[in-house]
C-alpha cells in the first residue's frame, strides 16, 4: 500500500520564483494536512483540507502562500512570490475516515531552499 | 491552550539497552490521543505508536512501549534493545479526541543516538 506522496523531495530556487510542491495522499483517506518544518519553529500546520475543503488556513504564513485540493488525491501548495524565509521541510500528511481518523501518515517531506 | 514538552533534547543509548524518552503535556481535557512520531535522516515522519487516553492499558508495539501516567500528564516512550536504525528524532504529539479537531500539538523533538 503506497503511502503518502510528495514531489519534488528538493527544491532549490531564487528568491522571487514560484514554488509549487505536491502531494498525493493515501488512497481513501479524506483528510490532508499541509506542515512546515523549520529548527526555530518546528512543526507548524500550514491548513487542512477535509473531503477536498479548506477547512482551516490559519497557519498560512501571509498570502504568498495558498493551496488547493482540486480532487481527492492531489493537493498543492504554492508560495508565489518565494523569500528565503520560506526555507524548509514542508510535510504533507493524510488521515482516515472512521476509528483512525485521529492517526495522520505523513509523506517523506519537500526541502526547499530558497536562495 | 495545549502544550507538549520534551525536556530532553538529545539522548544517547548502548546498541541493545533500553532507553526512555520523556514527554509532559498540559490540557484541561479529558479525552484525547496522544502519539510518539519518529524522524529518521531521511525525514519520514513515521508512527510509532499511539494511546487513547480513555484507555488505563498502556500501549505497545514490538519493542516500542509507553508508560502513559494520565494524573501527571506523562507520556514516555520506553524503546527496549535498541537498534542502530533507531537513531532519528522523536516527536512527541497531542491530539482533542473532540469530533472535528484534527490539530496536532507536537514538541520539540527528543534526539536519539545509538552507539555500537
């Protein structure tokens, strides 16, 4: 059974250049959660989608950041125009339906440099 | 407001000893999950277990247990024999059991290191 998938697992761009990072979560879960990973502020969640809805953006730093879900089982998030404060592990994670829906399963992650 | 706390930044144990790993949390809840995430080099973020705390039984997997003590707001992770392959950093993460939260609480990390 595949876990989650995420693409690019690096990225190096310049300062200004959109960045557009992807994910596919596990076949049937209908939750998605996007996560930043910095060694200053950990593990931050980004927004999170149920049934392909945003249902919470709050963590989205500012509106250079968005994110779509157009189906259930692709998701992007987009950071347009990039600074190199948006250098990172950025984490897409998945949940079930049902008694497991508690539980996320995160992908291997998408290092982003920014120069 | 919730908060998850690993007070030990780094841990080091013996291949085949036994290492425990500490996490306090704060909650005015009564219900909810708490979870042990593992991040490798490759940084997967890989579960490793996870307690309801409705449930008094602590639970395990394999060589991976907890000691959840709900009264003190502890849940350690205790990994017996240990392995090379367990060096990563663990999280430690809390969830509302609340029909519609899904937000994570999670603390700094504990780093594990396994010598030969």
């Amino acid at each position: 059974d595949a876990g989650v998938i995420q693409s690019p697992r690096h990225e190096v761009t310049e300062m200004g250049q959109e960045v557009t990072l992807r994910c596919k979560p596990i076949s049937g879960h209908n939750s998605l959660f996007w996560y930043r990973q910095t060694m200053m502020r950990g593990l931050e969640l980004l927004i999170y989608f149920n049934n392909n809805v945003p249902i919470d953006d709050s963590g989205m730093p500012e509106d250079r950041f968005s994110a779509k879900m157009p189906n259930a089982s692709f998701s992007t998030l987009k950071i347009q125009p990039s600074e190199p404060r948006d250098s990172a592990v950025y984490f897409c994670a998945s949940s079930p339906r049902g008694s497991e829906a508690d539980t996320q399963y995160f992908g291997p992650g998408t290092r982003l440099t920014v120069l | 407001a919730q908060t998850v706390t690993q007070s030990q930044p780094e841990m080091s144990v013996q291949e085949a000893e036994t290492v425990t790993l500490s996490c306090t949390y704060d909650t005015s809840e009564s219900d909810y999950y708490l979870f042990w995430y593992k991040q490798p080099p490759s940084r997967q973020m890989i579960l490793v277990i996870r307690q309801e705390a409705y449930k008094q039984q602590n639970a395990t997997e394999n060589r991976f247990s907890v000691n959840f003590q709900k009264a003190a707001k502890s849940f350690s992770l205790k990994i017996s024999d240990s392995q090379l392959g367990d060096a990563a950093m663990y999280f430690c993460a809390y969830r509302r059991r609340t029909s519609g939260t899904y937000k994570y609480i999670f603390g700094t990390g504990t780093r594990l290191k396994v010598l030969a």
